[in-house]
C-alpha cells in the first residue's frame, strides 16, 4: 500500500472540489474545502473548558417561603 502525502491528499481534495463544482454541488464543494482546512490545521479547534463534570456537582435547592398575608394566607 502506498503512503499518501498532505500533497497527495490536496490534489484529490482540489479534483473532488472541481467535480463539485461542475455538478453544481456547493454542499460537496464546501465538504471538500473544509477537509482542505482541516488537513492544513487551518481551523481553530475548540477549547474544553476545565469544567467538572455534572455528576461531582452538588444538587443546589433554594427554597423560597411564600409571602403572607396579616391572616396567614400566600399572597
């Protein structure tokens, strides 16, 4: 099995985005540019945020009385 190169890929990325192209097929033209970029780290990988995970989280309940009235009644 030969290795491919990051040329060998952008060429058959250009060529896929040309047949794209002359389909008339933008979502397979964008697809292709997009692995363009990707393959050239061109896109910025989101960040993970050093967050806790929700199950080492406390459970915060508030409880809120209700407001009364002179006769005890909510209001």
């Amino acid at each position: 099995m030969q290795k491919m190169s990051i040329d060998d890929l952008m060429t058959e990325l250009d060529d896929a985005r040309l047949t794209a192209k002359a389909n008339g097929q933008a979502s397979a033209m964008v697809a292709a540019t997009m692995s363009k970029a990707k393959l050239l780290a061109l896109l910025d990988k989101p960040t993970m945020k050093d967050v806790e995970p929700i199950a080492n989280r406390p459970t915060v309940i508030r409880l809120i009385a209700p407001t009364l009235d002179s006769n005890g009644k909510a209001v």
